[in-house]
C-alpha cells in the first residue's frame, strides 16, 4: 500500500507544466521504481474518482480550494465549484484509492494546490491523506521574475482584473501581493514542506526538473521533457 503522498505544489510559473509532462513520460519507469502517479478527475465535480489522462490534477486540486477565490482555471473554465458534499466524496474515495495502490509512493502534481491557506481547506486535505505522510515540494522564485512572468500568464489567459480592491485576488501583483507569502505556505502544510530554488535549479540544470526529482527520491536516467513548457514571454 501506499505510504508517502508527494504533493507537488509549484506555484504556478515553476516549472511545473514541464515536470508533470515528464512525469507523464516516464509513468511505467516510475511505476517500477516504486512511485504511482496520479492523473487528474475527468469531469470537475462528479464526486466520483474517475480519473483521465493528465498528470496536472487540476480538478483535484479544486475540490479543496476555498469556493470564494475565483482561480484562473475557474475563470477560464467555468465551474471548478463542487458542493461540500462532492468535495468530502472526491477526498474520502481518493484517499482509499491511495491506500490501496501496490506503491509505497504517490505523487500528486498541480499549481493549484498553492492556492490552499484555510483551515477548513487543511480539513479536507487531511481526509484525502489520512494514513499517508505527506511530503510537500514547492518551488521559490525571484519575486519580480515570478510576478511578471505570472501577469504574462493572465494575459496569455485573456483574465483581466476586475474592478475595485483586487488583494486576496489571483490579480494581486504588487509586491506585497498574498501570492508570494510563503510564511502562509509554510503555516499551512506545515514543517514537511520543502522548498527548492528556481534561479538556481535551472543556472545549474537547465531545468527545475532534476532538483524535483532528486529532492524525492526519483531514479535517475528518465526519459527528458526539454527545458520549457507553457511557455510565456517571461517564461
């Protein structure tokens, strides 16, 4: 059964389109060397575990985001608000699909779970991971760097600002913004986060991808993803 749930948390404009493809390359590698990876829930609010093909969990990831923050996704997409009712279903039966898996290691990758801050989030995440240790991983970019590579993103997106205060908002860039608190981060999933430098990872890399999969344990000599990916002018 599974032991250790790896959640790979990003943020957004990490790396992170790049690992999950190369997580998504290498699954029956992975899957010998011990790691299960997790593909996303086909529809975003069945309340059923059924799951797809993509390794960015998205949809997961929002049956714990807190109803009032309108995400990217949620924006762009429509939807992504399942009822209390659906949420509790999703981590309940995901929990019991982790626990059973013949791999002592999960891993479950989405930007979206950076998003997480409340407590009643942290209640429902620990449903989902009861009788797993769970080993966060989040990425730490330059400040500026990340702000504008992220207001690229929107952009990209077609997202614009609403009017009126835009803090507590994914539109809040400002230097101060809630986005680049990690001391939130780091309240919230508590001493087990792990945190690895961007600016560093790739002058020495390319790639935040060999940082990540040395940090939890991956085997070396995987199949390469290339350097980018979700590519923005600020990258």
């Amino acid at each position: 059964m599974a032991e250790r749930v790896i959640i790979h948390l990003g943020p957004h404009k990490t790396g992170t389109t790049a690992f999950q493809k190369y997580l998504a390359l290498n699954g029956p590698a992975l899957l010998a060397a011990g790691f299960a990876v997790a593909c996303d829930l086909k529809s975003n609010h069945s309340g059923a575990i059924d799951f797809g093909q993509s390794t960015n969990c998205y949809r997961l990831a929002h049956h714990f985001i807190r109803g009032d923050l309108e995400t990217p996704m949620r924006l762009a997409k429509g939807g992504l608000l399942p009822s209390a009712a659906q949420r509790l279903a999703v981590a309940t039966s995901f929990n019991g699909w982790a626990r059973a898996l013949p791999q002592q290691n999960l891993i479950v990758s989405s930007e979206a779970f950076s998003f997480l801050r409340t407590d009643e989030e942290r209640s429902l995440l620990n449903v989902m991971t009861e009788g797993l240790a769970v080993h966060p991983v989040a990425v730490r970019r330059d400040s500026p760097h990340w702000l504008s590579s992220w207001e690229a993103q929107l952009r990209k997106m077609g997202l614009t600002a609403p009017p009126g205060d835009i803090s507590g908002t994914v539109f809040d860039i400002g230097p101060n913004s809630w986005m680049l608190d990690t001391a939130q981060l780091e309240a919230f999933w508590g001493p087990a986060l792990r945190w690895l430098d961007y600016e560093a990872a790739v002058a020495m890399h390319g790639s935040i991808i060999p940082a990540i999969s040395s940090l939890i344990g991956l085997p070396a000599g995987l199949e390469s993803s290339g350097r980018w990916d979700n590519v923005t002018a600020d990258k």
